[in-house]
C-alpha cells in the first residue's frame, strides 16, 4: 500500500494553488492523474520521487516512510526506490542507448539484465547509437527500459507520451502495461489524454486546483 | 637580448593558474548555476569583480595582503614559509583571484545550458550529485569548459597590470612576456619589444582561432548532436 499525504503551495503561471491531497494506493494498482495543465499533476509525482519537498507531508511505501515532515524525515530521490519517466525522454547524448541503459544500474549489478532488456524493446540493433539519433517513440521505449532497470516498487510516468504520435502511443502503451504487469509495479500515469487514461489505468484521480475532485473508475468519469 | 625564461614563465603561470581554476572554478560555477542561496548575488558579484576592476587596484591589495607585514602574509610565511610578494607562487595566486570569472563564467552557462529534467533522471536512477556531475553534466559541456580553459589561458598570457605590483620585474622568477616587453620599451629595446611583441600576437591568434575551429565543427568532439 501507498500512503500520500501533501501540502504543498505551488506558484504557476496562473497565480498561486494550494495543493492538498490525502490518498491511498494499492500495490500493484495503475492510477490515472487527470487534470488541467497547472493543477498540480507533474508536482505530485516529484513530490512522490524526492524531487520536491511538501510543505507539510507523509508518504509511505509498503514498510518504508520515504517522508514524515513532522519528524524530519525525507529520504532523496536517490534512496527511493522509483523507476520516473519524463515527457522529454532525458536520455543522456554522451552516451549511447545500452551506455544509458548501464548507467541506470547500480555498480556490480548483473549486466545481462540491460542486454535483456534492449531485447524486450526491441532494440537490439540501435545499441550502440546516440539516443539523438533515434525516433521520439523509440527515445521513450529506452527511457521507460532505464527507469525498469533498478526494478522499481512504483513507477512515475509523467506525461511520457504527450510528444509521441498515434500509433506510437499505441505501442508505447503496450510496453508500460506488459512492464507494469511483469515486474509487479504500482504506476503512477499523469496525462491530460482521456482515452489513454481510460485505456490505461484501472483507477482515476481527478485533479483541480491542488485537490482530487474524483477518485474511481476511469470509464464512469469520462462518460 | 630576446630570452626565452619570459616565454617559459609566461606559459607556466598561464598553465597552472588554467588548471587551479578548473578545480576551482567546476564546484563554484555549479554552485552558482543551482544553487537557491538568497545572497548569491552577492557572490556573482565578487566574482566578476576583476572584470571591472583596474589590474592595479586588485594588485595593489594584493600586495598589501601578501606583505610580510600584514596579517595574511605574516601567516603565511611563518607557518608555510611562503613568501608571495614578487614571488612566482604569488603571481600564481594573484592570476587565479584575476582570471577568476574567465573560466567561471563560461563553466556557470554550461551547467545553466544542461535540461533540468536531466539531473531529475540521473538522481531518480540512484546517482549522486557526484557521480551526476562527472557523468552527466561535464560531458555534455565540453564547449563551456574549452571555453574557460582558453579565456583563462589567453587572460593570464595577457596579464600585465597586476603582475607587476605584485611580482614586480624579476628575472627568471617574475618576468614575464608583458613585463619583458615594457622593460624591453623604458629600454629603448624597441627591436626587442617588437620582437616579443609579435610572437605573442601570433600565439594569441593561434589559440583562439584552434578555439573557434573547434567550437564550430559539428560532430566534433565537444558535441553528441
């Protein structure tokens, strides 16, 4: 179980929110984050990684309380064991696919892991290549092979599609849902897509203006 | 007389003050790129103080603070006998404070140029700041760091002002080109001077046209694009 409690004020463009969530997830669930852009969605993620400190919060994963800022706690994104995926992919150009694959595990860990998994998406071939060089829908199919590496307990996905076409979507969708079911994760999908969140997610949060209005099957809101 | 010990010294000053300023200059500029202190402002300006500054007002304090008889440089030469009044440790120390914003400049842009998102990937991926830095972020500023290694070289051949208050015109210890080449000039060594004069125009030519090739070939060593 995944236990979120945040308060955070954030400034956007559109003046400052106050966000205040107070949520439970079960391990193993994908949950959909919806909303307006500037809701709050991308910060509630950051705040799950340890990338951003809430002004007030409390987040447990399983056993582990990442964050108690009543007692001081707040583990960096470093000790958190999360696999997050951007929407502007954030591969390295120094490196080449499987260098940026390798350097996502931790030292001495077995290196037939990333060969594998260069296999599952499919990528063989492009190993050696600069990421520069690759399409957005394969940028994105490393991207999402490095943040499974660590194998992650929750995976964050903020917005990882949004700059993808159609059919690339499509079969981007595929991956995070045969990885999601293979490594046993609890993901977390922030998108403004409907449809991707109704194809997607099991379970839907509604953000607006820093607070859940919605918490349910995603078919039942989106009808 | 033309002589070769200003050329020697002029390329071991330039040398080591380009490499103490790296050291340097990589966890300042990176400070000064990300960090959210309230005052840092303060600290840019300190920074860029020599940019503005006449070379002998910096070298007039200099001197003053590396006398034997004040604070600092009584300090230093009892407990480290060292002596930095037209010494060459002191002209090393005096062009490290004088180029300093040369090569932290170009090294702050870099760290600014590098997508935030990247940091958040490598942090999320279990790196330290550490690891990210020497893995991530200086790799992929290569321009920036040719930069500051060239502007503070180039600078520190071209220091004149503050070398001589602090070092003076000693030879084979503080003599440097710019400082051979005005003594060769109250000389009347016009011959000589000139002789000098152009070497150095040839060599600072060199260097920054190499610079430039390099910074504008594309798939260069300096880019992955």
């Amino acid at each position: 179980m995944i236990d979120l409690q945040l308060k955070k004020r954030l400034t956007g463009a559109g003046g400052d929110i106050f966000l205040q969530i107070d949520c439970q997830m079960q391990s193993g669930e994908i949950v959909g984050i919806y909303g307006p852009s500037g809701a709050g969605k991308s910060s509630i993620l950051r705040m799950l990684a340890g990338l951003m400190v809430p002004d007030q919060g409390f987040i447990q994963v399983g056993e582990e309380v990442w964050l108690d800022t009543s007692k001081g706690i707040n583990l960096r994104p470093q000790h958190r064991n999360i696999g997050m995926v951007f929407q502007e992919y954030s591969l390295f150009p120094n490196m080449t696919v499987l260098q940026n694959l390798e350097f996502a595990m931790e030292k001495g860990a077995d290196r037939k892991l990333t060969k594998e998994m260069l296999e599952i998406i499919g990528m063989r071939e492009l190993a050696d290549q600069r990421p520069q060089l690759l399409s957005g829908g394969q940028k994105q199919r490393v991207a999402l092979a490095r943040a499974m590496l660590r194998q992650p307990k929750l995976l964050l996905l903020d917005e990882p599609l949004s700059a993808l076409d159609r059919e690339m979507r499509k079969n981007l969708q595929q991956y995070i849902l045969q990885f999601h079911r293979d490594f046993h994760l609890s993901t977390l999908l922030v998108s403004h897509d409907a449809a991707e969140i109704t194809r997607m997610s099991e379970r839907l949060w509604v953000l607006e203006n820093g607070s859940f209005v919605y918490d349910g099957e995603p078919n039942l809101y989106f009808t | 007389m033309l002589e070769t010990a200003p050329f020697y010294l002029t390329v071991k000053l330039a040398f080591l003050t380009t490499i103490i300023l790296f050291v340097l200059g990589v966890p300042l500029g990176y400070w000064l790129a990300f960090s959210r202190f309230r005052v840092k402002f303060m600290v840019e300006a300190l920074v860029s103080l020599p940019l503005v500054l006449p070379p002998t007002v910096l070298g007039f304090y200099l001197l003053l603070a590396f006398s034997p008889e004040n604070a600092l440089g009584k300090f230093l030469d009892t407990y480290f006998d060292l002596r930095l009044v037209f010494t060459f440790p002191g002209l090393v120390v005096a062009s490290v404070i004088y180029s300093l914003p040369f090569m932290v400049q170009p090294l702050k842009s870099g760290f600014t140029s590098i997508p935030k998102a990247w940091l958040d990937a490598a942090y999320t991926m279990g790196k330290s700041r550490r690891v990210t830095l020497r893995k991530v972020l200086l790799p992929n500023m290569k321009n920036a760091m040719l930069t500051g290694a060239v502007l503070t070289f180039a600078h520190t051949v071209g220091e004149f002002g503050v070398i001589l208050m602090v070092g003076g015109n000693i030879p084979n210890e503080t003599r440097v080109i710019s400082v051979a080449i005005y003594n060769e000039v109250e000389a009347m060594n016009y011959g000589v001077a000139n002789t000098y004069s152009l070497i150095l125009v040839g060599f600072s030519f060199l260097v920054l046209m190499v610079t430039y090739f390099i910074n504008h070939q594309k798939n260069s060593l300096l880019t992955y694009d």
